[in-house]
C-alpha cells in the first residue's frame, strides 16, 4: 500500500521501533542454517508445490532430475544430432594424439589414453548436467598421478604394479568426487579462487614445456623432479644426447600447430583448422617418419597398440597398505583439482548459453565418470578446456557429442589402434607444447596486479610454486595464502564514520562522500560478522574513532551511534566484547545506542540478555531517530556541523 | 550546515549520484591496511600532532611508551605503598604453596617454583602495561611441560636433562611471546575464542583434579597419560596403595579451603580469609606431619629444599636437534596459552578498572619475563586468575605488588625455605583441587548452550577433547572448530530481501519486518566480504530469490537491485562473479543496478573495468533512486505493492 514516493517520514516524532520480535526457535534457524550450507541452489524446487501432481509424473521428473539424459532424449532431433556429430568428429580426432600424449605424460601405456575416451563419456553423458562439455584426460591430472606414484612404484621397475596404483586413484578419486557430491559439498571447491587457478594452470604449463624438452630433443634419459631448475640441469646433463632431427621436426610441428590457431583466431569460421591439426600433426608425422625411416635418425614412436576396447580392470584395484597413503593423497588432490577445472569450463559454457548446470550433479557424474573408469582399464578424466572449446566451436548442442565420441574412440581402438603406434613422440610433444602455451594467461595476471595485489599474490605463489617446486606445493601455499586472506578480512573488518548528506537526507562514509557530521555524537557503521576473531579489533577501532575525533576537531564525543544493519552475524565472545566497550564508555560518560540489527543478530542479542542489559529504549531502527535521540539526550538545542554553521533544531 | 531534521529530499528529481573519484593509491591503501592489521589500537598516538614540544620531552615520553614504569614511578606515593605491600604480603602467601604445587605438576623440583616467584614479577613490574597483574606460574603450562617433555626425557631417568628442557621450553615461549609483541602480531591470540576459553579452562580443570587422586590418596605409582579413563583404570591398578589416613586429611583440607571460599563469597571484606588460607594449611599440615611423624602413617612429604636465591641457569638451555621438535612444540604451545589467559585476565580488570592496557605491551613483558627467567632458574611465568583477583581483591594499585612480591620471595628463599620442605603432599593436592573447581565454569557453558549452539559445540570440543584424549587435543580440536565456524561464515554470507517501511521511508528485511515490496522489482542486500569463498554462492542466492520471487507470487521479476552498503570488501573472482550473474540476467532479460558501494568495493569495481562495463548509470547512491530508475525504465505508471493496492505514482 505504498508507492516509493512516499518515502518522507509522515511525522517525525513518532519512533517506529525495532522489531523484538520473538526470537526464532533453534530447529528453525538450523533448518534454515543447513539449507544455506548444502543447498543454496535448492536442488527440489522441481518438486515443490505440486501436490496435485500425479505420482507416476513426480517419479518421472525424480528420475529426469537425477538422471540428466531424461531430460533432453525425449525431444532429441535428428538436426540437433548432425550438428553433435560433426562435432563429436572434431573431439575425437583431438582425442586420439591427446589421449596417447596425455597417457606418457601418466608414463602409461598409450592405449590407456585411448580407452579413456571410451568409457568415461558415456557415463557424463548420461549424468551430466551441462550440454557442451567434453570429457577426457588432462595433462595437470597426469602429470600428478606421475609424480605421487614413481615415488612408491617406478614405471619403469614394475609396470603392472603402477598401471593398478593409478587405476587405484583413478576410483579413490571418483569416490571422493561423487561422496561430495551426494553429500553436497560443492563448498570445498568454492574455496579454490580463480587467482590460484590462473597461477596454478599457468606453472602448470610452463612446467608441461619444460617436460616435453625431453621429447622435442629427442632424449632417452631425463630427470624425474618438474622443477625448472632441475629440469634445466638435467638437459645440459643429458646434452650429449639431443638429436638435431626431432628437434627440426619438432619446431616445425610448434609452428603449425600455432598458425592453425592464428588461424582460428583470425576467422572463427576457420575453427576446423585448428581442431584437425593435432590429428593432421599425427599423420604427416606418422607417414613421414615410416617413409624416412625414422628410427634410424633417433626419431622415436609410439610403439605397438593393441586392437580392442576396454578390457576389464577391476580386479586391478590395489589398497596394499603400502601404497595407500600415496594412492589417497593423489586420488583426492587430483580429485579436487579436476572438479574444479572440468566445473570452471562447464559453468562458463552454461552462462554463455544459458543452458542448465549444477555443480552438485557434475560432481556425481565425474565420479561415476572415474569409478567405472577405473573398472575399465581408464584413468582419471574431466572436462578438459581443449575439447569443450573445440566441442563448441564444432556447434555440439547436447551430451550426444559425448555419446558420438565414445563410439567413435570404440570403431579406432577395435581396427585403427595399430596404426598410431607409428606416431613420433616428437609430434606428440609438439601438440602438447602448443596446446599449453595457450594456458599461460598472463593478461589476467597483469589484471590481477591492477586491481587487486593480493589476489596477484595468490596467483604469483600458485605459479611460481609449480614451477619452482612441485604442482601439490603451490597449489597448497596459494590455496593457505587465500584461506589466510579470507581469515584476515574476517579479523579485520572494514568500519567507517558515517554523516549525513543533505541532498538525500541519508547516512554515508564521511571519507567518501562530503557529509556532514554532529557535534558530540559519533556515528560509526560496524560491518561484516563479528566473532571472537575480530572483537578485540573492533573494540579497539571503536575507541580510536573517538580518540581521533577529540584529536583532530577537540570535539567531545558523548553519544556514539552503532549502526548494526551491515553485521550479518554475532557470536558470544562477540557480545562480551561489546558489553566491555559499554562498560568502558560508561566509565568515561559516554552513550552508546545501536541502529538496526539484522534479524539474527538481534536474536543472539535477546537471547544473550544484551538486549536486557542495555534496554530496548537504546536500540533504533533508523540513524535519524537515534541521531534525534541522543540530542535530546544531551539536552542541545543546536546542532554543529563540520562546516562550523549552527541552526536551530524546530522541535527541541 | 545541516540540522537531522533536514532528512527529506529537496527534490525528488535531483539524482545525487555514486561518487566515483578516482581510486587511491596503492601505497595509501597498503599504509592504511597495516595499520589496521598491525596497529589498531594506534600506539603512537601520544607522538603525534605535538612537533612545538621539546626533543627531551619527546624522548622522555618514548621511554615512558615502552617502559611502563616510568610512567606510574614518579607520582607514587606512600599510601599507594600501604595497598600495594598489603597486595604483595597476600600474593606472596599464595606463592609459596602454589609454586612449589605447580612445580610438582611440572615434575620439576619444588624450589624452582619458588625462584619462578622472584625474577618473572621484577620484570613485569618493569615492562608490563597492567596495574594489577600478579605474575606466577600457572597449573595449565605446568602440565603441558610434563606431558611434552616426559615423551623425549623422562624426570625419573635423568631430572637434570629434563630440568634443562623445561628452561629451554620457557626460553622458547618468552622469545616467541616476545617476537609476537614486537611485531604487533597480537591478531593470533585473537584466534582463542572465549569459548574455547570456557572449556579448556573447564576440561584442564577436571583434569588437574584427577592427577590429584595421587596425592589425596597418597599413591606412590601412577599413569603418566591424563585422560578421565586412564587415570582412573590407573587409580583402581593401583588401588592397594591406597592411605586412609592421607585420604582423611585431604579431605578435611579441601573442606577447609573451600569453607574459606565461602566465607568470602559471602562478604568480600574477608577476602583475606581465603587469600591466607592455602598458607594455613600448609603450616597446619606441615605441623600436623611433623607431630604425628607422617612418614610412619603414609604421608608423603615435599622433601628437602636448598637455602638462597635462584642461581643462574643460561649454561643450561639445551638446543639438541634430538629434543628441539618437541621443545619448540610446547614452548609455542604454552607461549600463545599463558598469553591468551594473561591477556583475558589483565584486560577484564583493566575495564573494571578504566586503567591502562596494551596487549602488544604484555606480549613483550611476559616474553622478557620468561627469556630472563629461564636464565635464572624459573620455569614458564605468565598472570595467573587466581593470584591476580587475590592481589586486587587485597587492594592492589600499581604493579609495585610485583616488587613487594619479588622481595618476600627473596626473603623467604634465602632463609625459610628449607621448613617448606616438611609440607605434606596431600595439603598440596588439596590446594590445587580447592582452587581449580572454581574454574569449571559450567553457567557459562548454559549460557553458550542458550544463547549460540555452535559456541557451545566449541567450548565441549576442547572440554570433552581435554578430559578424554589430551591437552593440545581439545585446544587444536576447539581452534578448528571456531576456524571452521568462521570460514563457513565466509563462505555463506547472509542476504536479505529488503521492502520499505512505509512510516520511516527506509527498506528493511521482509522477514524481520512488515515492509511493502514493489512489483518486478526485486531489492536484495549482500552482507560480508564477497570474495572467492561465496562469490558461488552468492549468485545461486540471488537466482533463488528471483525463482522464488516467480514461484511464491507470480511476480516476474524485471529489474534486480543489489544494496552493496553492507559489503566490506570484494576481491576479483567476486568480480568476475558479479560480471557472470549480470549476464545470466541479460539473456532472461533482468536488468541489474547497484546501490551505494562503499569506497573499498568501489575502487576495486572501478579499477576492475566493472563500472565501466557495467556503466555507470547502474550505480545508485540510494535504494529510493534505483527503485525510481527501475519503474520509469520498465515505463510503469503504477506500483503494486505486496498487499495489493494500486497507487498512481504522482511524477510519472
């Protein structure tokens, strides 16, 4: 029954109070606690409020909601699938170099790489919940799953006993990834930020480089630490080695590949090009390799491939109490680490297109993605940035592409696999070079340090720490440093001094806006929760308000005016504290009152008998009736503003 | 030039707008966020404005800063004198039992709890900021010490090494204190909430009672662990030990002690009665052993003690790598411990009292209290609860009471320590347990049940945690609890759908109060810092608002307001947060604005290009502008609010 004109307080005398209102009962507010916590996307809406529905039609929408593939199957068309099939086409052909690169990064047999594209992308596309993602193996995954195991069981010493540790991580992973799922914990991955992506993903690639030195200077020893220094040692070490032909050839193949992407970058039509120039890589290499005889000039090639699909692995899973610390550990950083990665790239695509997403469900398909991955000869996979980009570009418009994908991967590994066993391993150093120079973000990097030097930080320690000591040491400093911040603007809350501004007869920060303030009362906005780590804080900037104020204007501060309405929580300790600084400020004659607290402070305040303590006559809704409050109190009739002028207040 | 009675607009049209000036410089905010990191409480505010006074007085006044004493020294007086002697002869009283107790507890021999009563006061009297903090040892460091030292140097096998540790252990402590203060790092102590306080303090207590049985019930053998299980597995393994005679005197003992408790309760002008009493039963126990020839009847004695003061013990700090894990471990331990209950102690009576207080100051005095006491034969010092309400209930008024203490020490160490030896065990016990039951704050933790759950499962984390398992145990499980309690804060903040109040002309929380929505328009207020923790959430919030706004009432929503007023700060992954939820709302065709971001958000928005991309035409400087922008953009003429009626805006 109002229009926002009405905004003038139609008489100024009356005092609309605070509302103390029963405070809410504890299974109420717990309720309401763990809904915010677990679901604040409120996953059973589709379910709400239908009462009148039929059960047969609640069961079919329970089983769509859980079972993403329900959902668009039904309305499936033949013109939706041509355009998923060009580009299932288009990720397959990046599959096939990428998975067998990706699976000697792993230092496992190729083939694993290829069986990885089988599987896998099945299953997402059955539960998945976003339409444009592309499932495969990424490199970081990789080359962590290499790094956790040669430390128990070197590839080269025990070959089956290392392809069943990582079959091992691959379910400690999918495990770990579809309990957080069910158990709704999308909030641990809230907690890796962007700046830490950006860092991490950009060492990462540096360091993926510097690994394929080995394979561009076509060397048969290397060094088994990724850090750059030892990795340089390491080359000059192994100088003697180098072969000028793989070399050649491989800067010949960096140079195509990256003009294919100029390419694409140019046109966008063009997006083909650079999707088939890993493939195109693999063939010219293949083809020109087998004709000059390659062996022969040290280019060395993939070795032979079996024919077949996935062979059964799930007696292969190994938890000997030996291994499994190591085998945990890479299972859930790589789990965390690919959710956030395959999560980034879908979220991004489902914004851009607004399409459907839900992070709760993605973690449940990658789970269930890794688990039976892990049955069936796979290893650890997401939704790598590559394939999802090509897959977009390529016009995929459903989960279909994966379907496309995997059928496709099954037709290569039952008759073409052999085949690839010609590849170069120079050609695949080459397309991993290329693929990952483009991760290196360095615009963000510069953006970082513009806007926000902390966040450029975060991400300087995920980057630096990857590249000059391991990928698990900095991703765990920045994700600290990160945690750190947080925990300091919690002990740290941002205060301010408030006055008022004429034109628009409200309350603002006094150091951003000209306001004008009155003479002996101070007015100080408190923010964000405030808790036992930031009372003492709090109480302390409190008094320097009023310190300054005396020091810098000789004004006398008699009345200080709490406004409460930014603090969204308060805990005990918290209220103790604010009892002290009214006990503190008594002593020195000094009213305290508080502006508008927030629901569920002033629950923990009656509750607290604060409310009792201080007495409801101190508690206001609005500045101006505490403001108006506090001068009658003082018994002025005139108010002194910081520009030195003086009025008459009407109705005093 | 403004009275508060000037509230209403001047004129409706007048658009006072966002002030976007131009960010600051990094190095100002850099200045100004370390110095409300590291110097909230602004300590040199004494030097400043004041460059007329003369280079003498500026000194002076420097020495004054860091060295307390000369603050109060040169206006003391004779009778501050009386009260502070009076103070000093009481503490002094208390001393003798409780420091040899602690001591015992500590496994250490008795006299060194005497000399810890001699150097540690003489410093605090020096460097500490506190009237009326009396120093000794405390129960909680003494049983820490055993507990961790016991584990790498048993007292029985080799007392001597293990005296050496504990000098080594209070060494690391005062140097860790002491670095904590000078680099103003008293933020950690902050981290110690009160409620874990409550229940380590509550579960140290119950503890301390059961490693009494030993004396009480004169047992020659018992377990080293302190869990509630295992001592009393231990006390029934060993019960044939067991004296009745011991038993009876412990008994009458405790009665005694907590009679004269009472009796102070009961008028506090007997506060002497319970101020003597730990003394009394040591003469009358002591007499009492002698008489009756106790050694016959089972009764314990604390053994011979040397005549003379502390003697030097620099030679015998021990850094072997062997035992340096551990001795850092328990010295960090007990440094942030003893700090934390010092601190709480001292600032209570500071408030109490309107006296001074400085809490970086402590850090430093309790720091070069134990660095010099470990040099002189003392073991970890910091303000005990039980001697400092003794001294100010005694009339306490300056630290003076410290030196007074130090002297009677002297005194008595010099020639009537060797009669302490004949003090029976069990009226040790006795004291212990009589003085510690009052620490089992159990309304407290009804009140933390009451008026907070979370504060409450806190504090019977660290009590439950202390009782079963051990120490460190329940403080790290308690500290973790409250970090994680703080995180979740972080990563969930509070929203708000706000509505106007018709009688103030404000908005307000719908839930909390009967304020009028408009229609299409939605008003949500963020709380907290949005940064890479809840920037996730945050959009899933404020979609579910619009999906319920369409699911509760019909009303779809067109335009979404957000009051950013209560956000204190923003970091880039917020941002780009920001950027992808305003994009989500373009494709459904909500428009998006923002309300009165304050300085730090702003420039961060600002410096982001977000303003720019956004335009700054989004921003508003209040929700009343941004409600008017969002109806003449969506070209309405009317306004309907949640109750129905139709009101013809008068401007349009």
């Amino acid at each position: 029954m109002e229009s926002f004109m009405d905004s003038t307080p139609k008489n100024e005398n009356h005092h609309f109070g605070v509302n103390f209102a029963t405070p809410r009962g504890f299974l109420t507010k717990l309720k309401l606690g763990v809904n915010e916590m677990f679901f604040p996307d409120d996953p059973f809406r589709h379910f709400k409020n239908n009462n009148e529905e039929k059960p047969l039609r609640r069961v079919l929408k329970g089983v769509q909601y859980f079972i993403p593939i329900f959902e668009w199957l039904p309305t499936y068309t033949w013109s939706l699938f041509c355009s998923d099939f060009l580009a299932g086409l288009a990720i397959t052909s990046l599959a096939v170099p990428q998975g067998i690169n990706y699976a000697k990064l792993a230092c496992l047999p190729p083939i694993i790489g290829l069986y990885s594209s089988f599987v896998p992308p099945i299953l997402y596309a059955i539960f998945g919940s976003s339409r444009h993602m592309a499932v495969g193996t990424v490199a970081s995954s990789s080359i962590i799953i290499y790094q956790t195991i040669s430390t128990v069981a070197k590839p080269e010493d025990d070959p089956t006993l290392y392809l069943h540790l990582v079959f091992t991580i691959t379910f400690v992973a999918g495990a770990f990834q579809a309990c957080l799922g069910i158990l709704r914990l999308g909030i641990l991955v809230d907690f890796v930020s962007n700046s830490t992506i950006t860092g991490f993903v950009g060492g990462a690639a540096v360091m993926l480089c510097l690994q394929q030195l080995k394979g561009i200077f076509g060397l048969k020893h290397f060094v088994t630490k990724t850090d750059v220094l030892t990795v340089l040692k390491g080359i000059w070490t192994y100088r003697n080695e180098i072969r000028w032909e793989t070399t050649i050839l491989g800067v010949i193949f960096i140079v195509f590949l990256q003009f294919t992407k100029y390419v694409r970058k140019r046109n966008s039509r063009f997006f083909w090009v650079s999707a088939i120039g890993p493939m195109t890589t693999v063939i010219v290499g293949s083809v020109f390799t087998y004709l000059v005889n390659g062996k022969k000039h040290g280019i060395q090639t993939v070795g032979h491939l079996d024919k077949g699909i996935n062979p059964l692995s799930i007696k292969d899973i190994n938890f000997e109490t030996k291994y499994l610390p190591s085998v945990l550990k890479a299972g859930i950083v790589i789990g965390i680490m690919s959710l956030a990665d395959g999560i980034a790239v879908g979220r991004s695509l489902s914004i851009v297109e607004n399409t459907p997403y839900d992070g709760n469900k993605e973690m449940v398909a990658f789970g269930l993605m890794n688990i039976c991955g892990s049955f069936t000869s796979c290893y650890a996979t997401t939704g790598p940035f590559s394939k999802t980009a090509v897959s977009y570009n390529a016009g995929c418009k459903t989960a279909m592409t994966n379907i496309v994908q995997a059928f496709l991967m099954a037709l290569i590994l039952q008759y073409l696999a052999p085949l690839f066993g010609y590849t170069p391993l120079v050609a695949l150093s080459a397309i991993i070079v290329s693929a990952v120079l483009g991760l290196i973000n360095y615009t963000q990097a510069i953006h970082l340090f513009k806007v926000d030097k902390f966040d450029f930080i975060i991400c300087m320690a995920a980057f630096l720490g990857v590249v000059f000591v391991a990928m698990d040491f900095g991703l765990m400093l920045s994700l600290g440093l990160g945690l750190v911040r947080a925990m300091l603007y919690v002990a740290r809350p941002k205060t301010c001094k408030l006055g008022k501004l004429a034109d628009v007869g409200l309350y603002r920060d006094v150091e951003h806006y000209n306001a004008s303030t009155f003479q002996g009362v101070l007015i100080v906005k408190l923010g964000s929760p405030i808790n036992f780590a930031n009372s003492n804080y709090v109480r302390e900037r409190i008094m320097r308000y009023v310190r300054s104020e005396e020091d810098s204007n000789g004004d006398i501060v008699e009345h200080i005016i709490l406004d409460l309405s930014g603090v969204t929580s308060i805990d005990t300790t918290a209220i103790e504290g604010l009892l002290e600084t009214k006990k503190i400020f008594e002593k020195n004659d000094i009213q305290m009152s508080f502006v508008n607290p927030r629901l569920e402070v002033l629950e923990k305040l009656i509750l607290s008998k604060f409310v009792g303590m201080i007495g409801e006559e101190s508690f206001f809704l609005t500045l101006d009736d505490a403001v108006r409050a506090s001068q009658i109190l003082l018994g002025k009739a005139k108010t002194n503003c910081t520009d030195g002028a003086v009025q008459e207040i009407n109705h005093v």
